[in-house]
C-alpha cells in the first residue's frame, strides 16, 4: 500500500529536519571559531605584524588560524571531559528513559503483542505449573489496560489502513478489546473533524 501525498510531505519534512540537526554541530563549531577568534583577535594582534610572513603566509592569517585551532581544541577538550569523566550524558539518558511511560509502566503496543504471545505460549508449555500459571495471569492484566491507549488505537487503525486486512482479535487481551480500539478511534476521528 503506498503512503498518500500528506505522509510523503511529512517524511520529507522530517528528513531535511533531521539533516538541519545533523550538521548543527559542524556548523555551531564554525560559529564559535568565527566568533571567538574575532572577539580575541584585537587583544593579540600587536604581537602579528601584518608585514611579517612565516613559510610565506602573513603573519596576520596565522594568527587568526591559531586562535581558532585554540578555539576548536578547547571545545574538543570540553567535550572529552564531558564525556570520559563527568559522564552526564549517562544521567541525560536515564532522565530520558524514567520520563518515558513506554520505558517503564506502559508497553507499545508491538510489546503488548510480543508478551502477549509469550504469555501464552508459557502456559501452553506449563499448564500445571503454579507459578508460570500467576505470571502469566500477571501479564494478561497488565495486558488488557492496553487497548485503553490511544497508541493501541492508532496502531489498530493504521495496520487495518495498511495491510488491508483488520487486526484480529488477539486471545491474551479482554474479548473485544481490539474492536473497541478501532471503534474509539473512528469516534476520536470524528470528534476532531468536527472541531
């Protein structure tokens, strides 16, 4: 099934957003060297005479290249030291991941579907063990709050959209529970047509 004239306009969108991202750096390096080199370069150029050349090159070009080398150095330095022993773009990443309902309470829907399989295949190879009996149980409640979300609805309606075939009601999730997703999101779908 081929994607329509909106999801096309938004992928590209998105990719040139991810290019601009990509060379923020490269080009926020060339800034702070440009910047910094001018704003430093009237303190120290009495010691470049204009008229002086080394290996040919005017005194005054190498002054400014070496002030901006300093500048990328001293960026460069930060950023080891950031990195090897402040790590706190570890700590970034676990804010990140607490933050993330997805990452510790809630599941996506294609891990409700994955533990939702296991589930049961755990109980089919033990059915008469206690324990894998309650943590199966277990799973299957935790399960059925899923379907509730609208990121279980919109992957409903979106897989009916693109496989052309609707999501079939799966055996681990509350009877329904499939249909009433896709219901929710037609009234939600119709709720914002008319606002």
């Amino acid at each position: 099934m081929s994607a329509g004239p909106t999801e096309v306009g938004k992928k590209w969108f998105m990719r040139q957003y991810w290019r601009l991202q990509q060379s923020q750096s490269l080009i926020s390096m060339g800034f702070w060297c440009v910047t910094l080199t001018l704003l430093i370069w009237p303190y120290v150029a009495w010691r470049f005479d204009a008229d002086t050349e080394w290996l040919g090159i005017p005194a005054t070009y190498i002054g400014l290249a070496s002030i901006a080398g300093m500048v990328l150095l001293t960026v460069l330095l930060i950023g080891y030291i950031y990195d090897q022993f402040l790590s706190l773009w570890k700590e970034h990443q676990n804010v990140i991941i607490e933050r993330n309902p997805f990452a510790t309470y809630l599941l996506t829907p294609r891990d409700a579907i994955i533990i939702g399989h296991l589930s049961t295949m755990l109980r089919s190879m033990h059915p008469d063990d206690e324990r894998i009996k309650a943590q199966s149980e277990w799973m299957e409640r935790w399960l059925a709050s899923m379907p509730e979300l609208e990121v279980f609805e919109r992957m409903v309606t979106e897989l009916d959209d693109r496989l052309g075939v609707p999501v079939p009601e799966f055996t681990f999730l509350p009877d329904g529970a499939v249909d009433a997703a896709r219901q929710s999101a037609a009234a939600r779908g119709s709720n914002e047509e008319r606002a």
